[in-house]
DNA sequence: GTAGGGTTAG
C-alpha cells in the first residue's frame, strides 16, 4: 500500500510524466481504489486538463464544488480555452475572481488567449490592467499572450470591411459599455491600412517593454508582422532574433512565409526552403503548404508539387493546398485528380477543400462535376460557407446557369465584394448589364462595399457586352478618379472593347495609344482588331495588327479574317499563314456532346486529342485512375473534329456547349 | 504561451 501511495505521489508531484489519458485514467482509477478522492482531485483535474480533456476535468472540477482551490479553477480555465470554449473560461474567470480567490501567474495565458479569440477588446485591455496591478507583466508567458492578443486586435482592424465591423454581442454583455461603434467611426476616416500598421507599432511596443523574450515572442511578433503584411518588419524580426542568440524554429519559418507567398519573393522562399532543409523542417506541414503556397505563386506549380509529394503525412491542409495551387495556376484538370486523390486517402473535404476545387469546374465549365460537388457541399452542410457559395455562383454562371447562380447568390446570408464581384461578373457574361450595373451600384451605395480593380472589370464586361459606351466610360472615370484604382490591363481592354463594338474604331485605337506603354498587352488590342474585322476597316486593322503581332498569334488570323471580310483573299491567306506557323498547343477541354458523353480533349501541336470519351463522371474517375489515356475516337466525334478548326474547337467548350440541355 | 490552407478577373 505504501508503494502504490509513494508511486501515486511521486507521479502527481510531477504530472507532467503522464503523457496520455489511458495513463491519466489509470492513475485515477488508482486513486478512487485506495484513497479518499478529494485530497487528489485538483492534482488529478490538473492533469486532466494539461491533456486537454474537457469532460473528464469538468467532471472533477464540479466535484470540488461549491468551493473550488484555485488549482481547479486555474484547471478549468485552461481547459476550457484550450477546447475553444472561449466564453465558458472567461465565464469561470470571473466567478473564481467574484469568490475572492487570488489568481496566480498561470490563469493569465489562458484568459489572454480565451479575449483574442472573442475579440473582446475592452475586456482583454482590462485584463492587461489587471496584470500590470499584480505586477506579472515581466512573466514572459503572459507578455507572449499580450503580444499575440493585440496582434489579432490589430489585424482585426486591419481586416475590417469598409461598412461595418461585428462586435460581438456577448461582449457588450459582459463589459457593457460599447465603444466599438465610436472607434469604428474613427478608423473609416483613416486609411484602413495605415490602422492596422499602426496598431502593430503598439504591440511592438509592448515587445519591447519584456524584460525577458523567447522564441515564442519573437514569432508571436513575426506573425502579428506577417498577417498585418508588413513584410520588411517579418524579416527585419528574424535578423533581430540571432542577434539575440535565438534560432528561428519552425513557427518562425511557418509564420513569415505567407508573405513571403503574398510578395511573392521567390527568393527568400527558396532560403528558406534551405533553412528548413538544413535543419530538418522540411517534413513540416505547416512549412510544407507554406512553401507551397510561395512556389505556386510564383508560377513555379511543379516546385509546389514536388514538395507536396515528398511530404510523408499529408494532413488535410497539405491537401488543399496543392489543389488550390493548381487550380490557381490554371491547372484545372490536375486540381481535379488531386481532389479526387486525396478523398480516396480517406481524407474528407472540409469547406476550404471545396472553396479551392470548384473554380476548376467553373473554368472548365463542368456542369455536371460541379453538381455533384454541390450535392456533396449540401450533403456535409457547407452551404452556408461564403467562400463556397461565392464559387459556387461563379461555377453556375460559367456553366451557363445564370437562375441557380443568382438563386444562391440570393439565399446567401451574408455577402462580400467577392461574392458581389462574382454574381455582377456572372450576369455580365450572359449579356444581363442592366442587372450586373444595379448589382454594382447596390453594392456600392446601398451595402457600403468599396469595390476594388475586380469589381470594375466585372462592371465594365458588362458595359463592353451590352455596348454602354457612356456608362462603360462613367464607372472607368469613377474607378480612376474617385476610387485611386490604377487601372490595369483588363480595365483597358474592357474600353477597347467597349469603343470597338460601338464602331468608334479611331476613338478606340487613340484610347489605346494613350495607354501606359507597359500595359499594351495584345489583350487590349485583340478586342479592338476584332472590332475592325466586323466594321471592315482594313487601314486601321493593319496598324493594329503591327502592335501585337510581337505579343500574340491569334492576330494574325484575325487580320486575316478582316482581310477576308472585304475581298482581299490573298492577304488573308498570307496573314493565315503568318499565324499557323506560330500556333502554340492550347490547354485541355471538357466537352459535354452527343448525348450526354463527357469528352476530355486535349490538343498538342498536331491538334486535338480526345483523351477520354466517357458516359458519367464516374466513369471518367474510374479511367483516370486506372492511368489509361487515348481511349480512341469515334467516328461522329472524329467528324466534329475534322469540320472544326482548333480554334472553333475550343469554342465548343465553352458554355452554352456545356450546359444543361 | 505561438502556426497553416479558400471564393471574384472578356
């Protein structure tokens, strides 16, 4: 007896020896057999809660009432923050306090932690005050929680949307004084920016009054830097961690590298990268998906790739992040068979999962795909997510469905400038610009949203499509001038185009040549050549032919097109010539034809390739599984292919073809 | 006491 007692006693004056809950219940089991419970129960609830198990500490914990020692208050507290149950810590916090227990140095992390995530402001700033009059802020894990909670307030700020900011109403409940209403006042009138960097020039401050500072500190401070994406003062805190003799670890690493992705700066990726290698974190999820999200950034999808595959767990994050790097850099198709890989891997899709796939079926304009993946969306009950209703809308709109983009764009509970952006684009595409412009100006005026470079281009497609030539040119002025929007390529090729089809041809081409001279991609001219084809003027096709036969082979067989159109064969035919020479291999089509049969044509330099002729989509799953390719041509297909050219061909994929009929 | 991934672009 006296063994198992000095065993028990020796295990529970050092709890951190029990490393699971099969060894804590264990211990327990031991106690309830031999001894009186109560002595041990805050010992035990300690240990319970250090695994993070909520029930089981919640069990004890109400064991000791009515009146709980602060070891099982301290307990409780940290549980709960530690599950989440942010409010219920905060709730226990201050029932301990209104019992007149005398809080240590340990409660303080967990409370901090349970504000940040609230975002209670006031309370957190009171929390803060309350560590000061105990004279703890010197603690170096409180001066971590502090750093990290005016972080997240900083960024909350920072993130904050133009109209209106969400305080929490439990907040009110339990400070009851509301100054959130006040301050947001005070932050539209600064540039929402300029707030955020300033907030993070205050938790700076707070870094530099510790006395004492770790790693955690540091990357604490490098996040806060990272997410408010001030990158100079990520890296800048690097520097400053070896000259304090402290190596960057693995959250260092992880948290610099969004901004690094967001900057683009393939450069650093890579130093890292070898800093990650060299020291063994390179089989880290985080630094992994990290490092994914830079490459595929930076265009370098395969680099993304290779890392993804060398990664020997491959956690749902992992997943998604390879995907979205696909889908983001046009790789539709490979996004697709990742998907399905990783559902195979047993791993379930969570709302991002999908949020990252669907824009693949979107721009491949596959319907039926997209539906099944909606089923499946309703099915896990992720319809509600923004992110995914916004590609879900986009994902209709493309595949022709303009009423269920518009049916899910109006159940939405709550919408952004995405979502907005995406259901003006969608009706834009369908000809619908009385729609897509009261869509704008509903956003605009009436929701308060301030629309950013995307939203004008979705707003001037609709122009352009409808040939609004004043209003087109209205919301470029409004964009330019009242908005400070730097208008970019697409904006320009939208008033080329909208002048164009209007016939005003000279206008256009003027328009154009006022143009900065490094945004004079051939997207700007190609609308306006087109242009001179349907209103047969040779003259000025020929002088915009010259400016972009450099950038783009498409011109060529326009201008032959136009030569065409008033008689001029010859010059048609050379120009046709000019452009077949040129031809590049174009991306990989879905095609839904004949019947309701799934097509998957790819071209390469000698012309299309049916890779897969199929009858439903599983089907197609099943065949890209087995790896097995050029299934054969049949002949009604092949007949298709033979009438059209490859470019008509390319047409065919686009939606009206793919919709439902 | 500290970390990750997502939606819109004729």
């Amino acid at each position: 007896m006296e063994s198992i007692q000095r065993i028990i006693n020796t295990l529970l004056r050092n709890p951190t020896l029990i490393k699971s809950k099969s060894e804590a219940k264990q211990i327990h089991a031991q106690i309830l057999k031999s001894f009186p419970i109560y002595i041990y129960t805050p010992t035990l609830l300690s240990i319970y809660s250090k695994l993070n198990l909520l029930p089981e500490s919640l069990i004890l914990f109400n064991t000791t009432l009515p009146s709980p020692p602060l070891l099982a208050w301290k307990s409780i507290i940290k549980c709960y923050s530690s599950n989440a149950s942010f409010l219920q810590s905060l709730n226990s916090f201050l029932k301990m306090r209104a019992l007149g227990i005398h809080h240590d140095r340990n409660v303080f992390p967990s409370v901090l932690k349970s504000c940040t995530h609230l975002m209670f402001f006031k309370f957190g700033e009171s929390v803060h005050a309350c560590v000061i009059r105990v004279g703890l802020e010197s603690d170096v894990f409180i001066g971590n929680a502090l750093l990290s909670m005016y972080s997240k307030f900083a960024l909350q700020v920072f993130d904050e949307s133009p109209k209106r900011r969400t305080v929490d109403q439990n907040e009110t409940i339990l400070v009851s004084s509301d100054t959130a209403g006040q301050n947001h006042k005070k932050c539209e009138k600064i540039d929402e920016i300029m707030c955020g960097k300033h907030k993070m020039q205050s938790v700076r401050k707070v870094f530099e009054t510790m006395p004492e500072r770790d790693v955690v500190s540091y990357n604490t401070l490098i996040l806060g830097y990272a997410q408010s994406n001030m990158y100079n003062e990520a890296l800048m805190m690097i520097k400053e961690m070896g000259k304090a003799n402290l190596k960057p670890d693995a959250f260092t690493l992880s948290n610099v590298l969004p901004v690094v992705a967001e900057y683009m700066d393939v450069w650093k990726g890579k130093e890292i990268h070898g800093y990650g290698v060299r020291h063994g974190f390179h089989t880290n999820e985080y630094i992994v998906s990290g490092l994914t999200d830079v490459y595929a950034n930076c265009n370098m999808v395969e680099d993304s790739y290779r890392l993804f595959s060398l990664l020997p767990k491959k956690d749902c994050v992992s997943w998604c992040s390879i995907i979205a790097a696909c889908v983001q850099n046009g790789l539709f198709d490979e996004g697709l068979r990742l998907f399905r890989e990783m559902l195979s891997a047993n791993i379930k899709p969570v709302p991002i999962s999908f949020s990252s796939i669907i824009p693949a079926c979107g721009h491949l304009t596959a319907l039926p795909l997209g539906q099944q993946l909606h089923g499946y969306i309703i099915r896990s009950h992720f319809e509600d997510n923004m992110y995914i209703a916004s590609s879900l809308v986009h994902m209709y709109a493309r595949c022709g469905n303009i009423k269920l983009a518009m049916r899910i764009f109006d159940t939405m509970k709550q919408h952004d400038l995405v979502s907005w952006t995406a259901m003006i684009m969608g009706c834009a595409l369908h000809g619908h610009a009385y729609d897509a412009i009261s869509l704008f100006e509903q956003m605009e005026m009436e929701e308060g949203f301030r629309p950013n470079s995307v939203a004008f281009v979705a707003v001037l497609t609709a122009c352009s499509h409808a040939g609004m030539v004043n209003e087109g040119l209205k919301f470029f002025n409004k964009m330019v001038k009242e908005y400070k929007i730097t208008p970019d390529i697409e904006h320009y090729a939208c008033i080329a185009d909208l002048l164009g089809r209007a016939g005003k041809l000279e206008e256009a081409f003027g328009f154009i040549c006022s143009m900065p001279e490094n945004k004079t991609a051939s997207s700007v001219w190609l609308p306006l050549l087109a242009a001179c084809r349907v209103h047969k003027n040779v003259e000025l096709a020929e002088k915009v032919a010259m400016h972009i036969c450099e950038f783009d082979t498409g011109a060529n067989l326009l201008l032959s097109n136009t030569y065409s159109s008033v008689g001029r064969y010859k010059d048609a035919a050379d120009s046709r010539r000019r452009s077949s020479s040129r031809k590049k291999p174009a991306g990989p089509a879905w095609i839904k034809a004949l019947g309701g049969m799934h097509i998957y044509v790819k071209e390469n330099i000698k012309g299309p390739v049916v890779y897969s002729l199929i009858n439903n989509m599983e089907e197609f799953w099943e065949s890209s599984k087995m790896g097995y390719q050029d299934r054969g041509i049949i002949p009604l297909l092949y007949v298709i292919l033979l009438i059209n050219p490859i470019h008509s061909f390319r047409n065919l994929s686009s939606s009206n073809m793919v919709s439902e009929h």
